[in-house]
C-alpha cells in the first residue's frame, strides 16, 4: 500500500469533478447528516486532521468485472439519495476510493453542491418537505455557545432563509462554495469588498481561515492500494469502515452483483424493490440485506450466507434472471404482511418475509392469492403461522440461515399444493423454537405491553374479528389518562378502591399491559377518546345483542368498568379470559375461565415487566 503525497480540498474536488476519482460499487450511499457536514468544514478551518483516505488503483482487467458510480454533488434525502452510474472506459485504469467516501461527498456538497433535508415535522411523502438548502457561513460573527464545541457559524441555508436574514445586522451569510472560484490570493483580496464587509477584521480573517484550508493547506492525505485481488480489497474495506457509520456486508457483496449481472444494474434494482416494499400498505422498513438474503434463498442456491464464494457468477446469473418473479413473490409477500396488519411498527422480525415469499413463488401464486375466495383457507393458514412465530419470543432470532434453510426445504418437500403447516412447525421444533403453547409463554404473552411490536400481531390472532386489511389501532380499554397515581391514591383513600397503597404502582403498570388491551378500527378508536368503556360502549352498541356481540368477540368480562376503582377487577377477569382463550387458539390445553371480581390477583406485574423489557 503505497502512500501519496498529500493534497488539498480544492485539487481532490477537481478530481472528482474530472471523473478522476469515483466509487467502486461496494461502498454504501452517502448516510451523513447535516451536522456532521458543518463539523467537517468547522475542523477542517480550524487546521484540525480530517482522518486518511484510502484509494485503490483498479486496473484495466479488474475494471471490467466491476461497476463504479460517481461522488454525490446534489444531495436530497426525498429522491436524491443514489449515486449515479458512470460509463467507465475499461481499457483505463482508475482511482477509486476505499476509505473517506463519505467526508469526500460531504465538502463536495459544501463547496460545489446542495442538500436537502426534510423539514422539522414535514411530511416525508411531500416533496415541499424537503427544501433544498447551501452551505452558508456567518462572516459577522464566530458560532454561538454549544455543545458540539463549534468554532465557526455554519449553516445550511434555503433561500427564503436568506432573503429573511438579508437586513440582519449581526448576519452576513456567505455561500461557502464561492471561496473554490478564488483560487488564487489575489482573488480572495476581493471578497470581503464584494460581500460588503471590507472594513470588518473578523470577517476577514475567517474567510482567509476558509480559503486557506480549501486552497493552501494540504490536509488531505491518500493511501493508495493497488492489489487487484478482490477478497484483499474486501478485507481492507471492512476493516477501515468498521469504525464509521454502521456498514453492511451486503454493501460489499451487491458489488459484485452489479458487477456480473448481464440484464440490468443490480444496485438499482435492489434499491427500487426495497422501496417499492417499504412503501406497502402503512410502510415497512425492509434492508437491503434482507432483500439480497430473499434473492438468494428464493433461488434455491444452497448456501446463501453472506460470502463472496455464494456471489460467484453462476449465482448471480440465476439471481439476475429469476429477478423479475423474486420480485413479485416479494412484493406480494409484503403486501400479504399489510394484508396481516402488520407495518414497521409491528412487524418484529423482517426476515418473516423470506419463507412467505418462498412459499408463493414455490406454488406460482400472484396478486390475487391475497383476495380471492378460492385461496381463503390457505391464506388464513399463513397469516396465523406468521402471527404466532412473530408472538413467540426468539424464532427469528439467532440462527437464521439455518432456521431459513429448514423452512425452505419443508415448503420445498411439503408446499406444492397448500401452505405446510405442520411441517414448518416440525422445522421451527428442529431448531429449539418450537411454537407450541406453554405455562410460561402465556405468560409472557399476558406481559405484553401497549407500544411492543409483539402487541399488534398477538391481539390480531387472537380475535378472529379482526379484518387486518382495514386501519386498525392498539386501543386501551381503560383510558390509561385514567389510571393516574393520582386517580388511584383518590379512590384509595376514599375507601372505593381496597388495595394497600404498596399495591399503587402495580395498578398502574397493568394499564398498559395485554389484559387492558384491544383492537379497534382507527376511526371508532378516535371517536372513543377517554371515555371509560361503561359510558363508551353502550352509546355505540346500543342493543343488547350488540353489546353482547362486542363483550363476547372481544374476550371481555360482562361488567365493564366505570371508574378507576372498577380497574384491578376488570384486568383480573380480562386477564383469566385472554388466558383461555390463548391457549385455545395457539393450540394448548384450556383453562377454565373465571370472571376474578377482587383485587389481590394483579401479581407478578413487575417481574413481567422486566421480562417484556428484554423483548421490547
């Protein structure tokens, strides 16, 4: 590894904009944010060290088998967010950068681009959210008190916040990028006359500060690797980013895929499918890493890990021509997972979305397997195996390729004609991660608080009700506004409520567990408000075989509760009827209900808790 004499910013960003120095595909997109940007420039003008860069000289022949992308210069976080392909003559060596992508794009944006953000409390879906803003300096002033220890005044500015900042006498912002058109001394004499503050000795000095440490000071310093071996360049690139920004091994590896692929650019595709599926239904946050574990384990290679062997050419040709169907049983396997009611918030193990997929490109099943009549019965036989090994604590937890590749053959050997059941079930007891119902998971389910992604699903498998396709919300039965100390000290003292006052905290943490839990469609969910479910209920069931239809789908005790003394009673019998009726319906052997009406069974609250705390 050769070392390079060192350059300046402004030399490098000539580089970059000559297509001198580009991306090889196996980095990741720019991740930084705003505020990193404006430390940069801050140490960088300070005459702080900005870190070493790593280049890699790629030869002619190892060009070939790669494909290599251009440095971000306009940057938006809406529809800006992929770098763009470059047609690279591969009769011509180039220089490609390992290490200091991201610092590189950051003072390419803050000298010669923009960048786009989205706007406190904006809309992420809206376009006007995200104003495109440039790199401004304060000349007036150094930066105001802060923790972040900023010496200089730099912002990302839009233009109506200029216009507004135009008249303001401590402010005189300057465009950041303007110091790389003076390139020479002589040109940076004439700035401070050009932007009016040429009698002020602080603006003076602060854009020599800038000027010299874009044009003088070389501070940036290369390490040049020239090994074409590519599992050596691997090897490095993983160990010089470890430290930085979280980076994926399917960064490296969707490299080589976009290298081999013959019929379409692998990075794009894998980009545009992860967003096409994380626009579903209410949205989820799919990987790409799980998308390219999808790709691999609906190929039916037989090894898919994570490892440059499994990304040898004849994979990537099966995963390039089988694209077009991996695509669609995804997206119909993402859809089926809204169908379920499920979204990021609920959706507590993405890789569930590998065996459905599976499945429906096993049986060829399209769109219409979510709607149609003739699939009802298979397709409720999915949704509750995906319901149940998401309640259950751990099945998608650690083993995973194991895990995936003993569903894959069960649905390969047993999933030709209707979704095979007993035995993925048989697999998932093969790894210890049985989903058979025990003392200790009802347990654990009955421990579930409001907020934990293990909520929705378990609340949706248990009440048949339930249309999952529809909005629905995690409602309290009881408003938790309700359940207040203070409401509760009250009836306690008033002698309503006869619990010891020891037993406060615990009345209170019961409200946000599964017992005082329900579903309801989002609409009646906000027309309920905090209104307790004795007032509530009967003003919207008004008959009685209504509000009997509501008690008895809904798992309720025939007495609802009118006030907070009414509470520890009712999450007593709601919690002996949730028991029951888990088992009944994961598989175990019921108990016998009871309707509790006292006030000394809500136990072991805090050991749940703690419990629930290690899942959520």
């Amino acid at each position: 590894m050769a070392h390079k004499d060192a350059v300046t910013v402004a030399e490098t960003l000539r580089r970059i904009q000559r297509g001198e120095l580009i991306l090889p595909a196996i980095q990741r997109e720019y991740v930084w944010k705003p505020s990193q940007v404006i430390k940069l420039f801050d140490s960088m003008m300070r005459g702080y060290p900005v870190g070493t860069f790593l280049s890699w000289r790629v030869e002619p022949e190892t060009v070939k088998k790669f494909k290599f992308y251009g440095f971000m210069k306009d940057y938006s976080a809406f529809d800006k967010r992929h770098n763009q392909l470059l047609d690279v003559d591969p009769t011509q060596a180039v220089t490609a950068v390992l290490d200091g992508q991201q610092r590189l794009t950051s003072l390419n944006i803050g000298l010669r681009g923009t960048y786009a953000y989205r706007n406190k409390g904006g809309w992420a879906t809206k376009e006007w959210s995200y104003p495109t803003r440039t790199l401004h300096i304060n000349l007036l002033g150094y930066a105001p008190e802060n923790e972040a220890g900023l010496r200089y005044h730099l912002a990302f500015l839009t233009r109506e916040q200029l216009q507004s900042a135009a008249d303001d006498p401590t402010h005189r912002w300057f465009p950041v990028g303007d110091i790389l058109e003076a390139a020479e001394a002589s040109q940076l004499m004439k700035l401070p006359q050009r932007y009016g503050v040429g009698n002020d000795e602080i603006a003076t000095d602060i854009l020599s500060d800038l000027w010299h440490a874009v044009h003088n000071k070389a501070s940036l310093q290369f390490y040049e690797e020239v090994d074409q071996d590519i599992e050596r360049v691997l090897d490095i690139f993983i160990r010089v980013n470890s430290g930085g920004t979280v980076l994926s091994y399917s960064d490296l590896l969707l490299s080589i895929a976009t290298a081999q692929w013959k019929s379409r650019d692998a990075r794009a595709a894998v980009h545009g499918l992860v967003d096409q599926l994380n626009s579903t239904g209410n949205g989820f946050t799919f990987s790409k890493d799980t998308i390219l574990k999808a790709g691999l384990v609906l190929t039916d290679i037989g090894d898919f890990g994570f490892k440059v062997k499994n990304f040898r050419s004849e994979n990537m040709e099966l995963l390039d021509t089988q694209w077009d169907e991996i695509s669609e049983s995804l997206r119909v396997a993402a859809g089926l997972l809204a169908d379920f009611g499920l979204s990021e918030g609920s959706l507590s193990a993405d890789s569930v979305l590998i065996p459905v997929a599976y499945y429906l490109r096993r049986r060829n099943l399209g769109n219409d397997y979510r709607h149609a009549e003739k699939h009802r019965e298979d397709r409720a036989a999915l949704r509750s195996w995906v319901l149940r090994s998401l309640i259950v604590r751990g099945v998608w937890g650690s083993g995973l390729d194991t895990l995936l590749r003993d569903l894959r053959e069960a649905i390969r050997t047993h999933g030709a004609s209707g979704f095979p059941t007993s035995a993925l079930e048989a697999a998932l007891s093969k790894q210890g991660k049985s989903l058979e119902v025990t003392d200790s998971l009802v347990d654990d389910i009955l421990s579930l608080r409001f907020g934990s992604p293990r909520t929705f699903p378990t609340l949706a498998i248990l009440f048949d009700h339930v249309d999952t396709r529809h909005v629905h919300h995690v409602d309290h039965i009881y408003p938790a506004s309700l359940v207040t100390k203070k409401n509760v000290e009250k009836a306690v003292v008033s002698g309503s409520l006869d619990i010891d006052r020891s037993e406060i905290d615990e009345v209170i943490a019961a409200r946000d567990l599964l017992p005082n839990l329900q579903l309801l469609p989002g609409a009646e969910n906000v027309g309920k408000s905090d209104v307790p479910p004795a007032a509530w209920a009967p003003a919207i069931y008004a008959s009685n075989d209504e509000m009997g239809a509501y008690i008895d789908r809904n798992a309720l005790p025939a007495t609802l509760p009118a006030a907070v003394e009414d509470f520890p009673a009712f999450f007593e019998s709601r919690r002996a009827l949730l028991e029951q009726r888990i088992r009944a319906k994961l598989g175990a052997a019921p108990v016998e209900a009871t309707d509790v009406q006292s006030e000394d069974r809500i136990e072991d609250i805090d050991a749940d808790l703690a419990i629930a705390d290690t899942e959520d």
